[in-house]
C-alpha cells in the first residue's frame, strides 16, 4: 500500500451531536503565556496532550481509548480559552469523563510523565500519536505538550 491519495471530494453531511459528559481544561492565558509556548505552537501542544491524555486515562477510568473521545483547541469558542476536552463516547455519558476529573492530578501527571519519557523524537503512538486521530494526528507538538502539561500541574499546585 503506498497511502498516495487518489482523489478528494467534499461531502454534505448531516452535522452529528453526542450529548454525554466530559472532562474539559482550560488554560487561561496567565497559564499559556507562563508556559512559554508560542502562539504558533498552542495547538500542536494540546493536540499532542489530548491524545496521551486520553491514552492514560484507561489506567484511571478502567475504560478503554476506543471508549472516550477529545478535542482541543487554542481558542474554545464555549470557554474563550485555550481548551483541551475529553468525553465519554456513550450517549448520556458512561463516568469515564467524572473519573478522570476525580483524579486530574494524577492523571495529568502520568499523561507528562509518559511523554516525556518516551525516547521518540517528535511524538509516536506510544505517546502522543492516536489510531483514531480525525485530522491525521497534526499538529502535534511533544515537547510543547510537556510545557503545556507543567503549566497545568504548576497551576493545579499553586491552587492547593
């Protein structure tokens, strides 16, 4: 298989809703701007901390990755925030999302940890890649993922 891309054509579908519970962060700008990740790196940085989160967050919610899904994005429209969203992908919600809010420091702890304990250079699917990726898992940004993930841990701890 070669992956070359033979042709490309819109498609009008209908727009999908899933109404189910999640576990969103948001970083306020004190917290980005602390962080020292640029502007032209925000995304790829929550991008690439929203897939290993959601790749941790089994080892806290006994789920499975396939069961959860995310977003993120340097700008929220809902929070007017830089916002990284993990849900349940079970209508009504399944508690996958209340679990990993219970234990958000320890799970956002072991999400920066496996990043930055991975010997790949730019992101791999043990860290920061995704299987189910819908924009083919770019941008991504390991290690602005792990800054990212400092600024969040530092705000948590600065919070009590």
């Amino acid at each position: 298989w070669t992956g070359q891309v033979l042709a490309e054509f819109p498609l009008d579908l209908p727009a999908r809703q899933l109404r189910t519970a999640a576990v969103w962060i948001t970083l306020d700008a004190r917290t980005v701007n602390r962080s020292e990740v640029g502007e032209a790196d925000l995304s790829g940085a929550l991008h690439a901390a929203e897939h290993a989160a959601i790749g941790l967050l089994p080892l806290f919610a006994t789920c499975d990755r396939w069961d959860i899904g995310g977003l993120s994005t340097a700008l929220h429209p809902d929070t007017a925030a830089a916002t990284i969203v993990v849900y349940d992908g079970h209508p009504g919600g399944a508690g996958f999302a209340e679990r990993g809010y219970d234990a958000v420091r320890e799970w956002l702890t072991a999400t920066r940890t496996t990043i930055a304990s991975c010997v790949c250079e730019a992101g791999c699917p043990s860290c920061v890649q995704s299987p189910k990726c819908g924009t083919g898992n770019a941008p991504l940004d390991k290690l602005a993922a792990v800054t990212i993930l400092d600024a969040v841990l530092d705000a948590f701890a600065a919070t009590g």
